[in-house]
C-alpha cells in the first residue's frame, strides 16, 4: 500500500527530499502520488512530524 501525507505535514520538504522515486510533489501540504510509491518508508523515516502514514 502506498504511504499517504497527512494534515500533520508542516511543509519542510524532507519527505520529497528522502524519497528514491521522486513520488512526492510540493503543495500546501506534500502530496503522494500512489502510482509511484514504492512503499519504501523513506518519507516516514525522515519526516520530523510523523505526516506520511500508510493508507
């Protein structure tokens, strides 16, 4: 299952900075893109808020 970004995303980028398949697009809140999540967990492991959680 891919990972989703919650409204706990404060918008740092660390997320789309960590993520090997470039999956993570830039917004008000970071957003997933499920089709090239490779649910690897590197957004959750970097994220200092906990936002992105597995759907």
């Amino acid at each position: 299952m891919a990972y989703k970004i919650t409204d706990a995303c404060i918008a740092c980028g660390a997320c789309a900075a960590g993520c090997p398949v470039e999956a993570i697009k830039e917004g008000a809140i970071y957003e997933i893109d499920p089709s090239a999540c490779i649910d690897c967990g590197a957004c959750a492991d970097v994220c200092p808020v906990g936002a992105p959680e597995q759907e």
